[in-house]
C-alpha cells in the first residue's frame, strides 16, 4: 500500500479539529502496512471530541471488483449488412468465484446470486 502524507487538505481538515496529522499518518500506515498494495481503499476516520481516533477501511463494493476483473470482449451480431462486430465487457466465471471467496469467504449459492445481480446491472457478461 502506497503511505499515506500529512499535507493539504488533510493536515488541514485535521488541523481544524485539533488533531496531529503527522501522528494520523504514522498510525494510519501502521495500521494499514499488511494490506495488498492493489486497491484503493475507502477509509473513515472518526474523530471523537477527546481528540482520539480509529480507522474503519471499508471492504471494496461487488461492482468495484467486477471492474477490475472485467475485460474487453469482441464478439459478432447478425445484422442487415453482415456481421457486425460489437465491443462488450465479460468476466470469467473464475472470477465471480475468487470475488465471492474474497468477500464473503464463501462460494455459497446465495452469494454467487448476489455477484451476479451486479453483473447483470452493470450490463457485464459471463464467460467460461
């Protein structure tokens, strides 16, 4: 994971409410030194009025991994003229597996369901 500097905007959003932004850094990178340099991470941070803190990271969405994974696919249509070349986005069936194993540390039907549901919103196709 890339570490995480104190400098604008956040020395100053933290500076505003009292806290040491050298010090949140330190912390936050401590904290954060085993994670997988690969994602961005949604972070809250929560203040309390004693100047004290803690981290939440957020687990990545289904529609954040599906991205990563997806890739650009060429396939052919049947049209008026001929064939037509149309440009979709696929995600292998492996994927969806590693997706569920990750975020749900299970590859039950009910989570595979889910994966799915955001696939099919995203307008995402499956391959083998």
């Amino acid at each position: 994971m890339n570490s995480v500097e104190s400098g604008p905007p956040l020395s100053t959003i933290l500076g505003n409410v009292g806290v040491n932004s050298m010090k949140l850094c330190k912390d936050f990178n401590d904290f954060s030194k085993d994670l997988q340099k690969y994602f961005l991470l949604e972070v809250v941070i929560t203040i309390y009025t004693d100047k004290t803190y803690e981290f939440d990271i957020k687990q990545p969405t289904t529609s954040f991994l599906l991205k990563l994974v997806s890739k650009p696919h060429e396939i052919f249509i049947k049209g008026s003229g001929g064939l037509k070349s149309k440009k979709i986005k696929v995600v292998s069936i492996n994927d969806i597996y590693l997706i569920s194993q990750f975020k749900f540390n299970s590859i039950d039907d009910q989570y595979l369901r889910m994966i799915y549901g955001t696939l099919v919103s995203m307008q995402l196709y499956v391959i083998s």
